[in-house]
C-alpha cells in the first residue's frame, strides 16, 4: 500500500477565520489547507504519495485531459461523530466505482487500499476542517479525482496520469429544511446513450447536462430529468441523481441499471436498507407514462431522488412543455422522510452500524 509523506502548510488558514467558515461553509467555495495527490507512470506505475499544502496543479498547455477529456471523479463525505471521531460512509464502494471508471475511461486503476489510504490521510491532516454537526448534516465533502496529465496531442491513453484528493467543509444541502423540488423532463437531450460512459463518473456526462439544467432553471424547476436514448421512453435519472418511486402498496421501485445509468453508493444504500424495512423494492425500466399516470390516479405516492451532496431530496413535482405533474400533493411523503433520516443518523454515527458500512478516517 502506498505511504502518503505530509509536507505541512506553512500557510494554514487562522483558526478564527476556519470556524467563520464553518459556521457558514456552502458547497465547493472553500477548501482545507492540504491535498492529496499520487503520479502515475507507464514506466513506474503509481508513485510520489504525499499530502501537500492546498495550490494550483501545474499543466502544460497540451495535457491530454485539456484536449480529450479523460478524467474521472468520486464524492463522498467525512462525518464527525459525537466523540469526535471521523468517518466515512462506505469509502470501499467508492473505490471500486473509482476503477469502473477508470476502466472506462482507460486511465489506471488505483488499487482500492490506496484511494481509501489518500482520502484517510488528507482528512487526518486536516481533521480540524471536518465541522461539527450539532444533530444537523455538516460535513466535509471529498472530491478524488483522476486525470491526464501527459503532454502529448496524440489521441491515445495517457502515459502520465495525476491522481488527487481534495476536501471541501459543506452545510445542509437545504439550508431552510427538506423541501420538495420541481424536476423538468427534457425532450431535447439526453444523458448518455448504450456503449457510451453513462455508468462512469466523469466530467463529460455532468458538462453535457449542463445546457439541460439551464433550460430547468428557466422554466422554474430545480433539476432536470432524463429519458433514454433510444425510445425516449424510460425515466434514467436526473443530472446528478437517482430516482425512486414509492408505490401505494408500499413497495419502492427504481431504475434498473442498464449501462446508462450511474451506479451510485447512496442508490445501492437505500435499496438494502428498504429491503430490510420491510419494503419490497424492485429494480426496472419505469416509463415516463407510468410516472405522469401513477402520480394521477394515486398509485405513485411519492417521488424522490439520492446523492452524496443532497442525501435523499423528495420530487414534488415534474414539469413539461405541455403539463405539469405533481405527486403526492407536493409534499415530503412519509417513505421518503423515514429513508432520509435512517441514512442520515446511520452516516453520523447516532444509529448502530450493523453492516459495517462505516469506516473510521481519525
């Protein structure tokens, strides 16, 4: 396993002006005093570990993620304990969803003891940065990513390859408490397309959302929703999460994972714990009919989607050109408050672990 050598910073923020931020931190506008990074080398493999003070990546101007955008990215999230321990949620699947990218992507894979090594020494170094929750959801959120960095136009795999750690302290994703958001269904774009990188985590799928969100955001709604790629037909997920549906009889049903659609740890989360509530969950293509008919006629009783960032937001409403539908009144339904905060205590340590999901950093 790889040694990450620490080279404290020599210019660390004040301690008052890290608890200033703290007490307000956002999402992704400040970031610890150090980073994490590895080099990866035809000739040398993975090498160079270390822990470093927070700055600018140095690339020449024809580094090949710059022309040909290959590049992979992880989320996840260190949670302080009551005791004040830190933790991780499930930092292994990240790891393997890492590879599976990286696969795809042809870059190196990063054996899985080493992603988990660099996130745990960059959250050790900076373990004063990881905020306190006081029964609330701070964090500090972890951003490894991986990218070209060989100088060399030639379209081919990398021969050099820079791998990093970054953290960012962040708040509530709903500062004012869970609201149900509007999601806008496109018809003019999609996510991803069979044999394309629609099951990878990498830059290129959330840039080709991006024209879609703006065209959400214009139309009043939160997040944007996408179709499949050949019928045009079959609800995938949104520009950065899944989605579930909470039928009548209380069973959860959710999209099946077809190679289009991004395999995330919160998704996979969710559905054992359902299985273990007691609901039965189903994974299948879900029509966008059935979604506009089943919040119709009551048998889709709620709505709501995951991710790392927002942990489980409610959908109170999914708006089109043509017509707009709301389910469950528009409301947070009971399914899906109960998900959220069954997740929420487990990843804070306020609930036993009893699948050994959670991983000490500090």
């Amino acid at each position: 396993m790889l040694e990450f050598a620490l080279t404290q910073s020599t210019a660390p923020r004040p301690a008052a002006e890290r608890a200033d931020i703290l007490a307000a931190p956002g999402f992704g506008r400040f970031f610890t005093d150090h980073m994490a990074t590895v080099t990866w080398t035809r000739e040398h493999g993975w090498h160079d570990a270390m822990v470093r003070p927070y700055g600018p990546l140095q690339l020449d101007p024809s580094a090949a993620v710059l022309h040909y955008a290959q590049e992979i990215f992880e989320g996840m999230k260190a949670y302080r304990h009551a005791d004040g321990s830190v933790w991780a949620f499930r930092p292994d699947q990240n790891a393997a969803r890492f590879q599976r990218s990286a696969r795809r992507l042809a870059l190196p894979e990063l054996p899985a003891e080493d992603f988990v090594e660099a996130v745990r020494a960059l959250v050790a170094a900076d373990v004063e940065w990881v905020p306190d929750p006081a029964g609330g959801e701070a964090s500090l959120y972890l951003r490894p990513f991986m990218f070209a960095s060989e100088a060399f136009l030639g379209v081919r795999p990398a021969a050099a390859v820079t791998f990093c750690v970054i953290a960012s302290p962040a708040g509530p994703y709903f500062a004012g408490g869970v609201k149900p958001v509007s999601i806008w269904l496109s018809s003019d774009y999609t996510r991803a397309a069979p044999g394309g990188t629609g099951a990878a985590k990498c830059g290129g799928n959330y840039a080709a959302g991006l024209a879609p969100q703006v065209e959400a955001v214009e139309h009043g709604c939160d997040q944007v929703c996408f179709l499949d790629a050949v019928e045009h037909r079959w609800i995938e997920e949104l520009g950065g999460m899944n989605l579930y549906f909470v039928l009548d009889d209380g069973s959860v049903v959710t999209p099946e994972l077809t190679g289009t659609i991004l395999e995330g740890v919160t998704r996979d989360s969710i559905l054992t714990m359902l299985d273990a509530s007691g609901h039965k969950v189903d994974e299948r293509r879900i029509s966008i009919d059935e979604w506009r008919d089943g919040a119709s006629s009551g048998r889709i009783r709620e709505v709501f989607a995951c991710g790392t960032a927002a942990v489980v937001t409610p959908v109170g409403r999914l708006v089109e050109h043509e017509q707009e539908t709301v389910v469950g009144g528009g409301e947070t339904g009971p399914v899906t408050a109960a998900v959220r905060a069954s997740l929420l205590d487990l990843q804070y340590g306020r609930t036993p672990d009893p699948r050994g999901w959670l991983h000490r950093l500090v």
